[in-house]
C-alpha cells in the first residue's frame, strides 16, 4: 500500500523538483529486490496510469529515493505488510526499505515476530460460481444469480483497513469502489447493509442501503455517502425492469420498461467514461466524480420515484392504504374467477396490477407535478411518449377498425365476450348495446378523460358496421398520431366519432330501411289502420274464445298470414309482413305491467332479475283474446334500435289497445242484445221495468264512451303526435357531418328518441302509473262482466217480465214478433207455478234486478270518479295531457251522485 500511496502523491507533483524544472530519473534496477525477478510490464508506466483495480502504479527510483526520505514511521509500515494480502503483487518500494528494516533495534523484533510467525485460522472453501436462473415471462430480465456477499468472504481476501491508508490512497479506493457500486456491485471499502437481502424481491425493488467500512475520513465520507443513493435507485430501476417487464403487466409497462431500460444504458456508458477518466486523467478526483454524477443522479432519482409510485399501486411495495383497499381486492379476485381468470402469480396474489391507463395517469400526474424542473420535464416526457406508444397503437385500431386487441386488459374500452349478437333475440335490457362494450373508468388516461365517451360510442358505431361488412380491417390506417403530446390527437378522435357516426346512420336508414320498420311497426302494433285486425278478429273468434291452453297458435298464425297476404289491404304492401307472428302470454296485461312498475331499486349498471326468477300467478281465466299478443323479429343491425326492450313496449301498448278494442266490440254485441232481443225491445206492461231497462242502456253507454275516449285519446291523442314528432326528427337529420368532427345527429341520439317516443306513449297512456293502473283495472273489469252477463240479464227479465211469461199475445206486441219469441221459448224448459208465486215471484225478481244494477252503477260510477280525480292530479303534476282525457271521460259520469271531486279517501281507496 505504500507504494499506492506514494504514487498518488507523485502523480500529483508531477515529477517535478522544488524550482519546477523536471527532474532526472535514473534508471530503475532491472530485477526485483525480493524476488530477483524482473518487474512485470504493467509497471513500466508513466507516473500518472493506474492500474484496472484503482491501485497507483510505482514511477522511477528516484521519486522512491525522494519518498522514502520523507517516511519516518518505519513500524507502521512493517504492520501494513502483515495485513496486506498475499496476492498482491510487490513492491518495487517495499523491497528498497528493507535493508532499512533489517537495520532497526533487535528490541522490537520480539514484539513484531511472534505476530508474523502466527498462524492464519483455516478458511472455508471460497469457489463463487455465476449460473442461470430459469427463464421467466419477461424476456429481457438479467438471468445471471446473485453474487455472494463481500462479507461472506475468507479473511484472506479482506481488503487492508481504512485507517491504515493515507487520504490520498483513501480517495483512491473510494473512487474505484464507487465505480463498483454504481453497476450494483459491492466494493471492498463499499459493501450493502446488514439488512438488505439480494435474494429478496421486495428489497431488490426498494434498492440496496450501502454502508462503508470505518476509518474513512470524514470529508471523503460525506462526497462517497451523496453519490452512493444513485446507486441504490440503478439497482431499483434494474429490478423495477425486470419486474414490470412480465407479461401479465401490459404493453403499456413493457414499452415503459424499455424507455427506462434506454436510460439504464445511457447510466452505463457514463459508468464506463468515468472509469476511463479514473485511468487517464491525472487530476480526476473524488469531487470530480460527484460534479460528474449530479446530472444523472436527479435523472435516476426521477425514474426511481416513478418506479416507487407504480410499486406501490402494484403492492409490491408497502403503501399506508394497503389495508383500505382489502375489501377492493376481494371484489376483483372474485371478479377475475368468475371471467375464469387465475389468481396472479408473484408477490402479484390477490392484488390489482397498475397497468394501462393507469400507468400512464401516474406519469402524466409526475409530469405536471415538476413541470417547473425543465430537466425533469423532458424526461417525463420522454417517457410518456414512449409509453403511450402501444396504448395509442389500441386507441387506433378501436377508433378506426372497431376491434379491441387488448390481451391484457388495459384498454378504456373492456369487451364483455359472454354477450353474443345471437343473445339480441332475448335481450330485454339491451345488455347487447349498453354492456358488451364497456369504459372501465380506473384505465382511462386523464388525456381521454373529456373524450371517453366519444371514444366509445366511435367504436361501438364502427364494429356494427364491420360486422356487417362495411369496414375493410385490412386496411391498414396512415398518418395518425402515435402519442398524446401529438396535436392531432384531439381531431383524430373526433375524426374518427363522425365518420363511424355517418357510416352507421346510412346503414341504418338506407341499406335496411329503417323509417319503414317503424312504419310497419306502427300497422301492426298501433292497430293503424285496424280493418285488417278486424278481420283477423272475426275470423279467430272462435279460437281465441277457448281457454288459454287450448288456444291453437298455429291456426292463429296461418289466418294471420291469409289477412296479411289479402288484396287491397295497406298491409299486403308491406315488404316486412313475413316478421310478424302471433304468441301468447300467459300473463295477464294488467300483472305485466305491474311486475315493471314495482320494480325499484336496480343502480345503473345492474341487470334486471330474469322473469323466471319471479313467481307470477297465471290468470286462471285467460282466453286467446286476453292473452294475445304479436311478436315482431327484426334482423341486425337494425335489432339495435328495434331491441327486444322497445319491441316489449311495442307489445305492451298493443295488448292495450287489443284489450279496448275487444270490450269495445263485447259493449257492441251487447248493445245488439239490447236493441234486438224481443225482452228488451218489447215494451213492458210493468213500468218498473221499463225504468230498469233504461237504467241498464244508460249504463252501457256510459261504459262505450269510457271505451271509445280513452281508445280515441290512446291512439290519436298520445300515440299519432308521438309518432310524428318522431318520424319528422328522423327525416331531418340523418347524421351527416355540419363540421369536422361534429355530427348533426348520432345513432345513440336515434335510439333514445325511439325509446323516449314509446316511454311518451306508455306515460300518456297512464301504463307506467301502478295507481291508475289498479284504477283502470277495475273499470275494465266491470265493463267486462257487465257484458259478459248481458245474457244472464236476457234471461231474468224474461222472467220478471209478466208479458212474456203468459200464453197470450201482449197488445203491444206484433203477431211476428210473438211467434218468434214463442219458438225461442219453446226450446227453453219452463216450470209450472201458480198465480200467487208467480206474483211474488215476480216482485222478488224486479226488485233482485233493481239491486244488481244499482250495484254495478255504484261500482263503475265511483271508480270513474276516482279515475277522473287521479287524471286531474296528474295531469297537474306529470303529464298535461291528461287533462284532455279528463274533460271526455266526465261526460260518462255526469247526473250521478259521484260526479264532481271525491275526498282522499276514496282516491286513496
């Protein structure tokens, strides 16, 4: 070490004498003094070379001759030689000094001997071999094991004590100790702390703690101890790489992990460039060394926070909301399982991995953060752009091909695979369109975060068209930017939402006819016009007045077909008469409606309960009349705006307006009763009954003007205007661009307004209110039985009636139309009574009548009163249109005793 020492201070003279003029260097022996050997080629260097492990290289003798002048501690010099390790070459110094040595007292040589002569304890065998580790899925990971540790070496290879060395020979080996440490390595002076394990990831990811060997002088301990934290964050960064480099991390890491792996090199090649400055340049200093590593220590100091940011949200590191984000991490691995997903291998168990645009939301975050350091800045930068590479590579296949590759799930747009296109024929909530292509907000990079939407919907616009063949994916797409610093990112999305907006709309309204569906729509559920339906009616009365189980659909259908297909009919014109079939439900219209009005409490994003998991009661009573119903298929893409959610309310107002139409046509044939029948035209002999029957006429027109206001309001009231606001948005704007970017109307804007069209009707006809629901339940009710036992009624006033009970002509009655009367009777089975019973009789059977249509009239009465009283409440707080209905239903109820506003009770009831 002497030699080391004296080297340094010689290459810091310079070889010169005290005037400054060079000195004379005589020649050096040509042998060795200890070995009588020549000296090795490496010393034969100029003063100011070192050697490539940091040693100083000797110069001539004569600088030896000045040197050892001034060395007067000869002990200390002899117990350096005990120390130092018998592999280290000698010194052309040392062996100058020793007949100097050989001079000295006899006295010490007893305190100096017996150390000498001590023998060395066994060392264990020290044999480290470098091997391979097994390939992992992060292809570029350094593969080479672990170094054993400086301190688990033999005592024979421990490096001479710091405080044996002068400060000059200290500076020495802390700038080729550093050298070390700056490639991750341990030093002989520079070694890692007690706590840190190279074998454990979680250290290796937080970086090595160095700790430095005592005797070091303070002043070279603070400059070594500044530099030694760029050598931690180098090792960090090296296992951040290799860690994030896996393959379940995404693109989005991967393409960070080899912008970070750039500047790794970078870091290298200056490690490199020091070292060659250490060995040429004669003023290189230890202060020089941290001058030269300040840039690239913030630099690394950068890349190792950003590095510590993703750890921690990857939970490789620890983080203070670890425990809060537990009950999270439950929910996403239960999630994982149910798409049959695996638990993720690693330190990764059970933890979500920041990925995608989350990865890039942290960056862009950091950036803004130090955007007043420019140094950082760029760097930040760089990194984003580079980053951002293959997210943008994803952003443009979407926007422009309609396809997602996203294999690891990074994306902002997820595809839920489960639903399929062949799901469309029983999907009543549009999971199709609204769920099979989702944003998942925690990917979404703050630059997409006002776009999202557009960025969606672009997509979705351009995969319905590329299924249908009007996208070729072959095509590859030019001139588009590659990063989100490029400023036509902005354009490039909205670009790409009008023209795949334009392209879905000619789809739509051109190639499959869209107006036209709904055209055809609106005959077949709107019953407009109804002559068809009417038909129809007549010729399956017989059918559809069976049990609902003995109903023959097929036959239905088949007379459906023949109406359809009849000449001179609108509907044989129409081209999409083949999708239109007859079903029936075994719900009742009245439960239908009120299994949707019940239903509360469903967040967004949650799917209804399958009807099969909700127990209904079948009407018991049903027939083909009640339960009829049509379906209507429709292919796709149209399937979108005619889903199975708008045809069910296309079904729910058409049974409506069935079931009007069909107590409308049950209050006709009883009005023919009424006018035909002998016991109701026949003029009675008993005033009573002539004011019974007057009463039951009254009645039963009040019940037809109920039917046919509220089936006149439901259809050209409600519907007709509907259908025309309807139609006249669809004709004005077809989704042409009226500026870059901006579309004059969307698909999404079409299908709302088709579903607002249907929920204006379903309001309008008070279907979605389950308290008018229940109210007109009950008046359809009544109106239904009151029909139904016009026969019954038929038969009582026979009955009741003294003129027709006898065998004589009444006075006021034709000879005909007594004849037909008595062959009516004749094949009805009469009993014989007296004269008395069949007075009081027929008192007792006037008076039975009188109650049963007072009771019906009480009953129809006072829930219209109750009907009108709702409409006007809600016409005042819901729907004005009401109000008209109100003012046509009150002349049904007008010159009763309920006629005017009911109390709370009875609109409660």
């Amino acid at each position: 070490m002497s030699s080391r020492l004296s080297s340094y201070a010689d290459r810091r003279s310079n070889g010169n004498d005290s005037d400054g003029n060079p000195r004379a260097r005589p020649a050096a022996d040509p042998r060795d003094s200890r070995t009588g050997r020549p000296p090795q080629a490496g010393f034969t260097n100029t003063a100011h070379k070192r050697s490539a492990s940091g040693n100083p290289r000797p110069a001539s003798r004569a600088v030896e001759e000045r040197r050892t002048e001034r060395l007067t501690v000869t002990t200390r010099e002899k117990l350096m030689s005990r120390t130092k390790s018998p592999k280290e070459p000698l010194q052309p110094e040392r062996e100058k000094r020793r007949p100097k040595e050989r001079e000295a007292p006899k006295t010490r040589q007893p305190e100096t001997k017996p150390k000498e002569a001590r023998p060395e304890p066994p060392s264990t065998s020290w044999d480290p071999v470098a091997t391979l580790a097994p390939h992992s899925t992060a292809p570029l990971a350094i593969r080479i094991s672990i170094p054993p540790l400086a301190s688990e070496s033999p005592s024979s290879q421990q490096p001479q004590p710091l405080h044996e060395l002068s400060l000059e020979a200290q500076e020495a080996v802390m700038i080729e100790d550093l050298l070390f440490v700056f490639m991750g390595y341990e030093g002989q002076y520079i070694r890692y702390s007690y706590g840190y394990d190279p074998g454990d990831e979680r250290d290796r990811l937080q970086g090595p703690t160095f700790k430095m060997l005592p005797g070091l002088d303070p002043s070279l301990q603070d400059l070594t101890t500044s530099m030694l934290q760029m050598a931690t964050h180098h090792s960090a960064l090296e296992m951040f790489v290799n860690v994030q480099s896996r393959e379940e991390f995404g693109v989005v890491n991967h393409a960070l992990c080899a912008a970070i792996r750039k500047f790794l090199h970078d870091y290298l090649v200056m490690v490199a460039q020091l070292e060659s400055q250490f060995l040429t340049n004669t003023t290189f200093t230890l202060h020089l060394l941290h001058v030269h590593t300040l840039p690239t220590s913030q630099m690394m100091s950068q890349l190792y926070a950003l590095a510590s940011d993703l750890l921690k949200r990857n939970a490789l590191l620890d983080d203070e909301s670890e425990e809060e984000s537990d009950v999270e991490d439950f929910d996403n691995i239960i999630e994982n399982l149910k798409r049959g997903g695996d638990l993720v291998p690693g330190n990764m168990t059970g933890k979500k991995i920041c990925k995608g645009g989350v990865v890039i939301e942290l960056i862009t975050k950091r950036l803004e953060s130090m955007s007043g350091d420019p140094a950082a800045r760029a760097l930040l930068t760089s990194l984003l752009r580079d980053a951002s590479r293959p997210y943008m590579a994803m952003l443009n296949e979407w926007l422009h091909h309609g396809e997602i590759k996203d294999p690891h799930s990074e994306f902002l747009i997820k595809e839920q695979k489960s639903i399929r296109r062949d799901m469309l024929e029983q999907d009543y909530t549009d999971d199709y369109w609204e769920r099979r292509y989702m944003i998942q907000k925690q990917n979404i990079p703050p630059q997409l975060q006002h776009v999202k939407d557009k960025v969606l919907l672009a997509g979705k616009y351009l995969n319905v068209v590329r299924e249908c063949g009007g996208v070729d994916i072959t095509k590859v797409t030019r001139d588009v930017p590659t990063s989100f610093d490029d400023p036509r990112f902005l354009d490039n999305v909205n670009n790409a939402y009008a023209y795949a907006n334009e392209s879905l709309m000619k789809l739509l309204l051109t190639t499959h006819a869209l107006p036209a569906r709904l055209r055809s729509l609106k005959h077949y559920f709107f019953l407009d016009p109804s002559d068809y339906f009417t038909y129809f009616m007549e010729l399956s009365a017989s059918e559809l007045r069976k049990p609902l189980k003995s109903v023959n659909t097929v036959k239905l259908q088949s007379l459906l077909d023949l109406v359809l297909h009849q000449p001179g009919s609108i509907v044989s014109l129409d081209p999409f008469r083949e999708d239109v079939h007859v079903e029936m439900n075994e719900v009742s219209l009245i439960k239908m409606l009120q299994r949707v009005v019940n239903i509360t409490g469903i967040e967004q994003g949650e799917s209804l309960q399958p009807l099969s998991n909700q127990p209904v009661e079948n009407d018991k009573n049903a027939v083909g009349f009640t339960s009829l119903q049509i379906d209507y298929q429709v292919p796709f893409p149209v399937s979108l705006v005619i889903s199975r959610k708008t045809v069910w309310r296309y079904q729910a107002l058409f049974r409506y307006l069935l079931s009007l139409k069909y107590l409308e046509s049950q209050l006709s044939t009883t009005w023919q009763t009424h006018n035909t029948g002998i016991v109701w035209s026949h003029k009675s002999s008993v005033r009573k009954l002539e004011i019974w029957k007057r009463r039951v006429w009254t009645l039963r027109a009040r019940m037809v003007v109920f039917v046919q206001q509220l089936l006149y309001f439901c259809t050209l009231e409600v519907i007709e205007p509907n259908w025309q606001s309807l139609m006249s948005r669809l004709k004005a704007k077809d989704g042409s661009s009226d500026a870059p970017g901006k579309p004059d109307r969307t698909v999404d804007e079409l299908m709302q307004d088709h579903v607002d069209f249907l929920d204006t009707c379903l309001k309008g006809c008070m279907l979605t209110n389950g308290k008018l629901i229940r109210i007109h339940s009950k008046l359809m009710q009544t109106c239904t039985v009151f029909a139904a036992y016009t026969n019954w009624l038929s038969r009582e006033l026979e009955k009741a009636d003294p003129d027709l009970v006898g065998v004589i002509k009444p006075p006021n009655m034709s000879k005909k139309q007594w004849q037909r009367f008595q062959n009516a009777k004749s094949q009805k089975s009469s009993s014989d009574s007296g004269s008395n019973s069949q007075l009081y009789d027929d008192e007792g059977r006037i008076s039975n009548l009188f109650e049963i249509i007072k009771k019906w009239e009480t009953n129809f009465s006072r829930h219209l009163q109750i009907l009108l009283d709702a409409l006007n409440h809600y016409a005042a707080t819901e729907t004005v249109v009401l109000l008209s209905l109100c003012a046509r239903l009150a002349t049904a109820n007008q010159g009763t005793e309920y006629a005017g506003l009911r109390t709370e009770e009875d609109v409660a009831s």
